[in-house]
C-alpha cells in the first residue's frame, strides 16, 4: 500500500451540481472521502446522480453545468493537495489519465472505431507518462497481458469492433491503468454483461487494483456487484448522500431507507432468479 | 457491377442521341447562308456518316469500338474523337481537382472550428454564409466576376487557359499565366463546394463529438487538439469521402456552362460545342469518358473508405 492512512486519497466536500439554471440541483452538497488504496462503491437508483458525480470528479460535466464545492486530491504524495474545483484546464488535463482515471459503461463505444486497440492503450502511455512510440507499445503489450486477454500482440491489432463486450471492458481496464493512476472510477463497467462475464470483468478488476493498489470508486446499482469488489458503500439518493458505510454491515437497523430499498431489491433478484430456476428444474 | 453500369450508361446515351430529332446533315442541309446543300449531298453525308444503318448495328459496332477507346472521327474537324477530348481533359482537370484540393484545405478547419465552437458568433455567421452562397448561382458570381474584375479593373484574364504569346513564355512565366487565368474560374468552382461542404464536415463532426469515445478521451488526459487530431478527424473523413465521391460528379457537370462562360478550353466547353454541331461521336466519346471517370472515381472513394475505417472493410 502507499501513503498514510490518516490523510485521504481524496476529498469530496459539499459538492453541489446543477444541470441547467433554475433547474433543481442534480447533486446536494455530497461529502465524502476515500483513502489510498480503498474500493468503494457508489450505489444508487437510476438517474440519482452517480454518473453526475463521476464527471464533476474528472472536470468533464458541459461548460453551462454549475459546480459548487471542493474536491482535495492529495495524489500519491508526489504533489501537494490541490482543490480540483479550482485548478486550471492544463492542470486538469495532466490528473485525468495519471492520476484519476475512469472506466465507462459503454465499453466498445469508448474506444474510437478506427484505431487499433494498442495503438490506442499506447496513445494514453505517451501522453500520461511522455514514453517514446516503441516504449509505449511494448507497455501497451504487458497492459493488455495485465487484464487477462489473450494473445496480447495479436489484441493490440485488433479493431475495436472485433471486440466482445467483456473483451472490450478488459481493454477499458488496460486504458485506465495506463496512466499508472492513484484513483480509478468505474461507472457502470459490468452493467451490459451477463452474469458470467460480469464475475470474471469483477474479478479482472479487483486484481488489478490491489496489485498496483489502485483506489476504486465503483458506481453501480447492483449491491451484489458492490458486495464483491468494495470494502465501503455510499449510498446516493436523488443527489444526496445518505448512507456511508463499510460493506458488511449492510443489514444493521440504523441504515438509511434508501440502502434498505437497494439491500432488498438485491434479495429479491436473487430470490426471483431462484424461484425461476427451481421451476425450470 | 462496374462494368454493367458502364454498359448501361453507353446504351443510353446513344439512345438518348440518335433518337432526338435533328442530324449533322440535316443541320447543314437546312442551314443559311449559301443557301443549304442538294439532297444528294445530303444522303452522301448520311451514308458517309453511316447514319442510314440500323439502330442497332450502329450501337453494336460503336460498343465494340468504345472497349478500344477509339471513338472514331468527329464529324466537325475529321480528327481522332479521343484526339480531341485528350486535348481538352486537362484544362478541366487542372481546374477541378485543384478547387477540390484547396477546398478541401479550407473547408476541414473552417467547420472543425464552427463544430468546437457550435452556437457562437462565428458558427452562425459561418453557417449563414453557406446557405447564402450556396443560393446563388455560379454563373451569376461568375458574370460578376468578369465585369468587376475582369472587364472595370483588368486585375485578372477571364478568357481561355493561357494569354498570347505563352509559346515564347520562360517556365515560370508560363505558370503563372495560367494561375491568373484560372483564379476567376477557379472561383466560381470553388465557393459552391466549400458553402456546401463546411456545414456537411460541421455537422459530422458534431456528430462524433458527442461521441462516448470523444469523452473518454478527454477522461485520458488527452488535450483538446489531440482528440480532435487523432480521434475526431479521423471518424469524421468517412462521411466526407463518401460525400467527395457524389460531389465530383456533380463538379464536372457544372463545369459545362462555366467553362463556356470563361471561353476555358476543357472538357464542358466542347461537350457544349459538340451537342451544337451535333457531333455524335464526340458527345458519346465524352459521355462514355465522364462515366469512366465517375466509376473510377467511386472506386477511388470506395478504396479509401475501406483504407480509412476498418469497419467498411470487412462488410
Ligand atoms: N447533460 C445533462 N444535462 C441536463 N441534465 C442532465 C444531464 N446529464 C444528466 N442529467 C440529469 O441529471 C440526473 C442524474 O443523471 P446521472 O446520469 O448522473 O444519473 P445516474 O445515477 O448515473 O443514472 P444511471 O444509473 O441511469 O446511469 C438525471 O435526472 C438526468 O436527467
Ligand atoms: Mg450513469
């Protein structure tokens, strides 16, 4: 592990998001903090925020999007703490990728159609990291062997629509880790899988976090998929935090009503699917 | 499916010629001035001409012909078909490849700037100068040209491809008498192509720039000009070489009235001359040539197409 647990990886104080003017806030003063090191979850329901809060994290919500709050990132240690809310674009730039990198949901959509899949891993290595072209290919290369594909060189030729979506996803993970980052956020990364390749995408996941004790802020709706890589859920409900809690204490009485609903939904889905395959039996 | 649209093309512009009232005899014959030709004349011109055989054989033996690129002779000047139309394919050429070419050169950074800057002042200005434009004319902006320039000013030559005395000009000399004589025209091609393409390459790349791919980019670390270089021109060349392909075509079809105008020996001017005389074997030798041109073109863009996005490859 890295750093001092006592001073956060990042923290997130009274951010506040508003879409439009005079349209109600999006995200309702949200606090929270996260160590070195820590997977945390980010749960929700549908259209509560969570994608609102990852992009304020990475600067990248619309230019007329109204931000309130501050975000300290104190990195690995190698800079002073900066507020991201008050930085400069330049700066901006040289976080995204390097130090906070992201992994989205639609993971074939986010690698441009006419570029090959190395060239693209390599792309992000150079500018993160200021490698020369055959540097970075060759890191492209262990990149890719680093998520599980197979044949990493015949990969890295591949075209992004040759790609599976579990295929894609792993490529998604080799981008994010690229930028040799401190923080990765993960919007969704598993949402349009079934549940075998879901497990195995987790399971890439969470190793490759914890071999290079990366921080992951995993947004989800699904408290199984939760339940499998965090150690600590925060709950958004219509903008707010209302629950922050470590994962195991998920059924204790003093969990808000939201993380009740999530909890049981869960149970629910599972129970439903158990009824379903006891019939078809 | 080259080559059947080819064959197609061949038949009916033959049919289109040979079946409309009127023949280069007849228009001699029923001429001023000397008082017309006896019909005896006007039947040896018809079989000299071969104009008395069947449909049909003429069209077959023309066909057979067409493969070998002989034409055969114009019935104006008596000399070579493809003779004639050799001479003339360059001006027109030069004239349009070049305005594609500089078009080209403005009209990617224009409209990228316009897509990064959608909704501002520029943007808006940009985009209603292309309808503007794209409204008038070019034969209009051409006659304009010509009196303001041309004719009050005498800035610029607005007749033929070369002055007098370009025979006797040293080599430079000889280049830039023709880049004065084809600014005008080049003119009246270009500004057309580029009010149509700017708001056709603005809107593509808007497109693409809401692409997730374009976001997570930016979520790399990538600058601006990075993803716009490396990710965004690239997805937005597709769409516009498939434009480029429909556009060529119809730039070669404008050149007709413009390169009369501009008395600019090329290849629209004596497609006008020749349908005058009604020199059937030259108008079909340039009909069968401008199909080749247009098929070859669609290859060209096909080619590319496939060079530039490996999804059109393998479909
Ligand atoms: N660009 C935008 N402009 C205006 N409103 C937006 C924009 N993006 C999102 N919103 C609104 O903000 C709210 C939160 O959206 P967000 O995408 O953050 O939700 P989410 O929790 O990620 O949902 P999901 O689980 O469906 O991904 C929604 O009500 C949505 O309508
Ligand atoms: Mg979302």
């Amino acid at each position: 592990m890295k750093t001092a647990i006592e001073q956060p990886l990042i923290e997130v104080t009274d951010l506040s998001v508003r879409y439009k003017r005079g349209q109600a806030p999006v995200l309702r003063d949200v606090s929270f903090s996260m160590n070195c090191g820590e997977s945390i979850a980010l749960v929700g329901d549908s259209g509560c925020g969570k994608s609102t809060l990852a992009m304020s994290l990475m600067r990248l919500l619309p230019a007329d999007a109204a931000v309130r709050g501050s975000i300290v990132f104190r990195g690995d240690g190698e800079f002073e703490p900066m507020d991201l809310m008050g930085v400069d674009e330049r700066t901006m730039q040289a976080v995204r990728g390097k130090h906070i990198a992201m992994v989205f949901q639609n993971s074939v959509g986010s690698l441009d159609p006419v570029m090959r899949v190395g060239n693209q891993i390599a792309e992000v290595v150079r500018v993160t990291q200021g490698a020369d072209r055959s540097t970075a290919h060759k890191m492209a290369i262990k990149l890719i062997e680093r998520v599980g594909l197979p044949s990493p060189q015949r990969l890295a030729q591949a075209w992004p629509h040759e790609l599976s979506g579990g295929m894609a996803q792993r490529v998604g993970l080799a981008l994010a880790l690229a930028g040799n980052p401190s923080l990765i956020i993960a919007d969704e990364p598993t949402s349009a899988m079934d549940a075998n390749v879901q497990s195995q995408i987790l399971e890439v996941f969470r190793h490759a976090c914890r071999q290079a004790g990366v921080a992951l802020l995993l947004i989800t709706h699904d408290i199984c998929v939760a339940q499998a890589l965090a150690n600590r859920v925060c709950v958004l409900d219509r903008g707010s935090l209302v629950d922050n809690r470590p994962i195991d204490k998920l059924d204790s009485p003093s969990c808000h009503a939201a993380t009740k609903r999530l909890v049981d939904a869960a149970r629910l889905k599972s129970k439903a699917f158990t009824a379903i395959a006891g019939k078809m039996v | 499916m080259t080559i059947p649209t080819f064959v197609g093309i061949v038949l009916i512009t033959f049919l289109l010629i040979h079946l409309s009232p009127g023949s280069p005899a007849s228009g001699t014959a029923g001429g001023f001035g000397d008082g017309g030709i006896s019909s005896v004349d006007h039947d040896r011109l018809r079989t000299h001409f071969e104009l008395d055989a069947p449909l049909l054989s003429r069209f077959g033996r023309w066909l057979t012909r067409v493969i070998r690129f002989d034409f055969g002779r114009s019935f104006a000047d008596g000399r070579p078909v493809s003779q004639r139309i050799l001479e003339r394919l360059y001006p027109t050429l030069l004239v349009t490849l070049v305005t594609i070419m500089i078009g080209l050169c403005i009209v990617i950074p224009i409209a990228s700037y316009a897509a990064l800057h959608a909704g501002k002042h520029f943007d808006r200005i940009i985009l209603g100068a292309c309808v503007g434009f794209y409204a008038i004319p070019p034969y209009i902006v051409g006659m304009v040209l010509i009196l303001i320039l041309g004719v009050r000013f005498e800035w610029l030559p607005f007749s033929g491809l070369t002055s007098e005395g370009y025979s006797e000009m040293r080599l430079w000399q000889k280049f830039v008498d023709i880049i004065q004589h084809s600014v005008l025209i080049g003119c009246c091609f270009l500004y057309p192509l580029v009010a149509y393409l700017v708001p056709f390459v603005r809107a593509t790349m808007l497109s693409v720039l809401n692409e997730d791919f374009v976001r997570a980019a930016f979520a790399r670390g990538l600058t601006k000009r990075q993803v716009v270089f490396r990710h965004v021109l690239p997805n937005t060349l597709g769409p516009l070489l498939t434009v480029m392909g429909l556009i060529v075509p119809a730039v070669l079809g404008g050149s007709v009235v413009l390169e009369v105008m501009f008395a600019w020996p090329g290849m629209g001017r004596l497609l006008y001359e020749s349908i005058h005389d009604r020199d059937y074997p030259v108008i079909m030798g340039m009909t069968v040539l401008s199909a080749v041109i247009v098929l070859g073109v669609t290859l060209v863009v096909d080619l590319l197409h496939a060079w530039s996005d490996p999804r059109v490859r393998y479909a």
